[in-house]
C-alpha cells in the first residue's frame, strides 16, 4: 500500500465563483434586453406569439438565479483579511 493520500494534479481547475456571477448577471441583462426587442419586433407581426419573449425572460430568470447562486458562495469562501500590521 501506498503513503500517498491523494493526487496532486487533478483535472478540476479551482472555482472561480466573482467572474461567474459577474458573467452570468450581464447575460441575464442581455437576455432580459433582448425580450424587450424580441416583443417590439412581433408586435408589427400579423398573429404573432409572446412565446419567444417569454423565453428570454425565463433564460433571463435562470442567468440571474445562477448569479446570485454564484455571488453567494463567492462571498462566501472569500479570503478573509488578516489582523496585522
């Protein structure tokens, strides 16, 4: 039997939780903009559908659910500063 604990090298690269959150928030902006243009443009349609607007604010929804989720744990495993000099 081996003295070794656990592998050094791992595929996994360390979570990276600000630019994630910081990303996943501007597309959700985007994606709620997007609806918006999304509604403008089928209202000059003839019998035209909510459904792709709905869409994009739902994707919007889930961009912003993820980024609070990211934001969280980030906040959360943050470095806390050390009392010194």
């Amino acid at each position: 039997m081996s003295d070794m604990s656990g592998p050094t090298l791992t595929l996994r690269t360390p979570p990276r939780y600000g630019r994630r959150a910081v990303w996943s928030a501007l597309a959700a902006l985007g994606l709620f903009g997007l609806s918006f243009c999304i509604d403008a443009a089928a209202a000059n349609q003839v019998g035209y559908s909510e459904m792709p607007a709905i869409w994009a604010r739902y994707l919007a929804a889930v961009a912003l659910y993820y980024a609070a989720i990211c934001s969280f744990r980030w906040l959360r495993h943050r470095p806390k500063a050390s009392k010194g000099i």
